[in-house]
C-alpha cells in the first residue's frame, strides 16, 4: 500500500494563512495545555499581557506566573467548571497608564482531544471598551431621564399644592378687602392683613426651598478637595454645642479604617448636618440620644453609616416617600420635609447613594456609598 504524499510546502503555506488569520483577528488568543502551561498565542495576546501585567508570554511557562496571588483560585474554580461543560465568561476593567478605564470581554473555553476528554483550555480576550462605554453611557442618560421625570413631578405638586394654596388665599383675602366697600372694622381688616401677610411669607418659604434644591441639582462646579470626616464631626459638634448640651446629645465618631474622601466639602457637611440634627430631632424621650457616625473601606467606594437609637421609622408604611419632598411622619418635633430630601439630593449629586435601615423604637441607620476613585476599578 502506497502512503500518500505529503506536500509540505503547501502545509507550510496553510500554516502561515492560519497564523495570519490568528494575528489579525480583534481577539487575543492563549492555548494552554491540561496542565497549564502556555502552549500559543498570537501578537493580540502578546500586547494584552505587555500592556496589563508588564510581562511578555513564553511558550511552556506555567499560566500562574500571569495572574496576581488573590485571583488565582478564582482562575483555578473556572477552569474547573469549564472542564466539567460550563461555560465561563465575564467582564473587566483596569485603568491603564494614560488613566482611561479599559473593559475587556473574557471567555474559557474547553479544548478536547479525539477521545473527548479535556486536553486544554483556550483564554479569549477581547476589548469592549467602545461598546461597553456606549452601553454605560445609555445607562447614565436612562436613570437620568428618569431621576428628571421624578424631580419634575415632585415640582409640580409643589406647583399645585404648596403655591397654589396660599395664592388662591391671597386672591380670596384681596377679593374680600375690595368688596368690603369699607364694611369691616379695623380687627377684621387686621386679621386679613395678617392672614395675606402670612400667605406671602408661606410662598417665599415654597421658593426659597425651590431654590436651595435647584441649588443642590446643578452641576458641582465647586472645588474638590480632601475632606476629613473627624473636622467635618468637630465643626458639626462646635455649631450645634447649644442643642448638643441641651438634649444631652452624644456624637461617637470613628473613622479608623477610612478617614477622608477627595469631594465637595460644602456638600459632605450639609449631609452630615442633616442626619446628625435629625437624629436629635426624632429622639426618644426616655433616652439621651446617641449618634454613631463610622466609615469603611470597600473596593471602590467609602462607606458611612450614621446610626441612632431614636425613634426610628416604621419604613412598612412610609419607606417608598421617606425622602419625598415636603414629607412628614413624626409631627412632634418642628419641621417641613425638607432635611432627607436634601441629603438625598447631594448624595446623588455626588454620585452616591443612600439607603436606610430602621424599626420603631429601635433607632435609624443611614448607610450612604460614595466613590472613592472617579475611575472604575480593575476586578
């Protein structure tokens, strides 16, 4: 039996069209043995790793060398479930040297031999920077189309019910001091007088409000600096001594772990301000009130919980309009809906957010999330 002819030249030049074909596709590329080792790559996968981890891959050299010490075993558990049949991909992102966040799509798969079992892995990684910053960006203008639609309806009950009101009261008292035609006695036409003085004082109030939240949603123009939550507590506790002493208010602050963020000063303190006169506002009458204020680190955010033993909020009932504009659910103490509102208000202008934990007689804890980095971490 004659053994067919094998043509190497044209081997080679199949082998030179596929290794053309695997340098220029818009994916890089790394096939790796069972046992892990780098088996091929193409130029794709060779400036990924230049770039991202500062080494240049070598054929045969175990793939541990290119993965840091606290992402191995997660490497480790997805190439597992990959020889199992899973499949395995995800998403990341690193700031590179020029500081622009890179995204990155990532796919394991699953390299068998004739026999069906598992003779390697082959990594996949491809940049979706452009993709995925359009996606981000559409994200960003969709909650920000609803967050507008949200403010636009807390205006109009504003127009409707906090103006209207006190116009249509100014109109009536006007219409019955010109019609009167000199009938009312002097104690009539004071009491009207005083009733149209209070109704224009109850409409500078609605727009002095409207203006300090236009004031808090414009654009931060202000210059950021680096704010430390213990300065902020001091000045806090120096301008409020005189109720401090007099409700015999305690202020715990502790800020080991994570002691100052780079933002808007003026915005931190007016946040602070609020939860901490809150929390004296709605105390509990049998207890002096005590007010923890802590702050950890997380991956990417500072974290700050403002805790109480007040009150608290039955958050069943009134959880969906605690920080509505003009909302009021303890009328004991004076006030007009407007210190959560405005804490929400320059959280989110800060590009943070704020949730809320608390039961009736049990005190109130504010947890807000702030970023710690304007650019997105690497996972």
């Amino acid at each position: 039996m004659q053994l067919p002819v094998i043509d190497e030249e044209a081997l080679k030049k199949s082998e030179a069209n596929l290794r053309t074909i695997f340098d220029n596709t818009d994916t890089a590329y790394i096939l790796f043995d069972s046992e892990l080792h780098i088996v091929s790559f193409n130029a794709l996968a060779q400036k990924y790793s230049e770039e991202q981890n500062k080494k240049s891959l070598v054929v045969n050299k175990f793939i541990k060398d290119y993965f840091a010490e606290e992402r191995w075993p997660f490497i480790v558990q997805t190439l597992k479930k990959v020889a199992d049949g899973e499949n395995a991909s995800y998403e990341l992102n690193f700031t590179n040297s020029e500081g622009i966040v890179k995204w990155h799509d990532i796919r394991w798969l699953n390299v068998k031999n004739s026999e069906g079992k598992n003779w390697g892995f082959i990594l996949a990684n491809k940049d979706i920077t452009e993709a995925k910053t359009l996606a981000l960006e559409r994200e960003r203008i969709t909650a920000d189309l609803i967050q507008h639609n949200s403010h636009l309806e807390q205006f109009t009950y504003i127009v409707s019910h906090n103006l209207r009101a006190p116009v249509a009261n100014i109109m009536g008292l006007a219409d019955m001091l010109k019609d009167s035609d000199g009938d009312l006695d002097d104690e009539s036409k004071h009491e009207v007088v005083e009733r149209l003085s209070q109704s224009i004082k109850n409409i500078d109030t609605v727009i002095k409000d409207l203006n300090s939240i236009l004031q808090a949603r414009r654009p931060v123009n202000e210059q950021k600096e680096t704010v430390h939550f213990k300065e902020l507590c001091d000045d806090i506790v120096t301008n409020s001594y005189h109720t401090i002493i007099k409700e015999h208010a305690q202020l715990n602050c502790a800020f080991d772990e994570a002691g100052s963020l780079f933002t808007i000063r003026s915005y931190l303190y007016s946040i602070f301000y609020n939860l901490v006169s809150n929390s004296i506002k709605y105390r509990r009458t049998d207890v002096d009130p005590i007010i923890t204020i802590t702050s950890r680190k997380l991956k990417d955010k500072v974290e700050l919980r403002f805790k109480d033993n007040g009150k608290g909020i039955d958050l069943e009932k009134n959880g969906e309009q605690l920080f509505g504009l003009y909302k009021r659910f303890d009328t004991s103490a004076e006030g007009k809906g407007m210190g959560l509102f405005m804490v929400k208000t320059q959280v989110e202008a800060l590009g943070g957010t704020i949730k809320i934990n608390s039961k009736p007689g049990e005190g109130t804890e504010f947890i807000i999330r702030l970023d710690l980095n304007p650019a997105l971490p690497a996972l």
